[in-house]
C-alpha cells in the first residue's frame, strides 16, 4: 500500500463557462472531460488536465451557481500549485499574465523553487511552481493543441497548501496514517508564523508534496466560489483502495467507504482539522467512454445515468455563454 503522489484536486466554481474560458484558454489545460456532478446533475463537473487527463494533471471544478464568496482562514486547502517545466517557463507566465490580466504576485523562491502566485476570476488561489531542479514523480505532456506552447505549458500538479488550526492535528494522518515522509520546513509567508511544513509521498518531487502551514490568526475559513473542496492522492488499483478502507476505518476515521466514480474508484475521509482528502485509483481513466482524441468535446456520462441524458442536457447551459 502505497501513496503514489497527487491524483487530483477539485474546486468550485459559480461560472462554468466562465471557468472553461479560463482554464482552457488562458491556461492553455484541455478540457479532459465535460460531465456533471454525480451528486446533483443539475450542474457541470468539468476535468482538466494534461494530453491524456494523467492522474496527478487533473484539476477538477463543481459547478454551484449560488455559491456566494469564500471567507479565506484554516482548515482549508488554501492554495494549489501547477508545475511548468522551467524557470524560464515563470518569465513567459508573468508575461501572460499581464497580457490577460490575471492578478498575480512577483516570481518568488518557496520550498527551494521558483514559484509565482496568481488568482483566478473567482479568486481561486493558485501557484506555479518551476520543475527546474525537481526530482521524483514525472509530470505529465502539454495537450498539442493548447494555445501555451509545451515548453511553458502546465504538466501537472505540484505541491498542495493546507493552513491549518493546528499542525499537530495533520501531520500524524499524513505520516502515520498515510505514510508520507517529512521533508523538512521553509519559512513563513507572514512574519511571526510557525515555519511552512513539507511533506512528500512514493517517488517524491513536487507531484508528491503537501505543504502543512498553521496559522493562529486567521478564523476558519467559509468555503465558497474559488475555494477547493477536497484534495485527492493516487492509489495503484482497486484492491489496494479496498485495503485503504479497512486501514482508515482501523484508525476510527469515519469515511465514504468504497465509492465507484466511474473513470476512478474512490475513498473520501477527513482529517483531524476537518479537511477532506479522498484516495482515488489510477484507473479506469478518462478514455473509458471516449477516444482520447476526442475527450471532452462532448457531454459524458456514466452508464448509471446515460437513461436520463435528456433531461440533463436539457438543464445544463453551453461552456460558449461566457458571463461578462
């Protein structure tokens, strides 16, 4: 039983068109698959990723209307980084970034790397993060057809932020439960905090890290658009998932239980500061129930719900109204 790095992350969004047009567009991601939200299929759930939607490249959005802003604070997956292949590839980011107009920070050393910060319309918070001198799990190959040429191009998850009440809480669940390694600390973004805590899983390197920061000056933070709702590690197959229930479940955690998600299988707990991690297998995939050349181009759904497509088509807006 083994963590084998980051699978995906999924966050929220209130502007699903609005969300394609950035993470495609501006972000040069493809568009990996264009489903609905299994919980309530009023609403997208869109995957992006890299060529192949790789797991540790996918970054997910719940589309939720309504949500209203989120109040930032603990307990939360409080940023999300992508890896890019170079330092060179930051100065390209920068420039784009201003050529978009995207709000964003100055290149910035983190951890050991060269990183630069930005937000997306709904104040999403997210980092890139250089592969210049990493080592460890590979990242994943730039979609051809993306407007970032490959050699700048986002190739996959890197390193995930947690600012939490208290680190004490995480870190066992991280080591002791999940078998994550410490890797040291580095300091603080804000002057009188406890050092930022690094954590790292299998081969290692940035696709494999968890940043651990507490903070004691910041309330609990009040999720809505533009913040993360869960963090998911990889897992081998489904019976090493089956495994990991019973060994959640032997530390007292209370969880989902074996959970079928279609293009993966799934396990969702959380952990002492209440955040929500999910363990997810490599497989099935993304080409399941489309040709890889054609992922995303067309509305997806599980065999469960492929009887009721028209009436889920029916309440589902096109990706093209972008709202100004």
């Amino acid at each position: 039983m083994l963590i084998k790095g980051l699978h995906h992350v999924s966050a929220l969004t209130a502007r699903a068109a609005n969300n394609y047009q950035f993470y495609t567009h501006v972000l040069g991601l493809r568009l990996i698959k264009k489903t609905v939200n299994q919980d309530d299929v009023s609403v997208y759930h869109l995957f992006y990723g890299d060529e192949k939607g790789n797991p540790g490249t996918e970054l997910t959005f719940f589309e939720i209307p309504m949500a209203g802003e989120t109040r930032e604070g603990v307990n939360s997956i409080s940023a999300t980084s992508l890896r890019v292949p170079s330092d060179a590839a930051l100065t390209y980011w920068l420039q784009r970034f201003d050529e978009y107009e995207v709000p964003h920070g100055e290149i910035t050393e983190r951890g050991g790397r060269l990183t630069l910060s930005f937000t997306d319309f709904e104040n999403q918070r997210l980092i890139l993060v250089s592969d210049e001198h990493n080592t460890g799990v590979p990242g994943g190959k730039p979609w051809d057809r993306s407007p970032v040429p490959a050699e700048f191009g986002i190739i996959g998850l890197g390193p995930i932020h947690l600012t939490v009440q208290d680190a004490s809480l995480t870190t066992p669940v991280l080591t002791d439960l999940l078998g994550f390694r410490s890797k040291g600390s580095y300091p603080a973004l804000v002057a009188g905090q406890p050092d930022i805590l690094v954590f790292e899983s299998g081969d290692g390197g940035s696709g494999t890290e968890v940043h651990v920061e507490e903070r004691n000056d910041l309330p609990i933070e009040r999720p809505g658009r533009g913040s993360v709702h869960h963090v998911a590690f990889r897992v081998d197959n489904e019976e090493e998932l089956k495994q990991w229930v019973d060994r959640v479940s032997n530390f007292k955690f209370p969880n989902s239980g074996f959970v079928d998600r279609f293009y993966f299988r799934s396990l969702y707990f959380r952990e002492a500061n209440g955040i929500l991690f999910e363990l997810a297998t490599d497989g099935p995939g993304f080409d399941t129930d489309e040709e890889l050349e054609f992922l995303g181009e067309s509305l997806a759904l599980p065999p469960f719900l492929e009887g009721r497509r028209k009436e889920i088509e029916a309440q589902l807006k096109p990706l093209d109204t972008v709202i100004r």
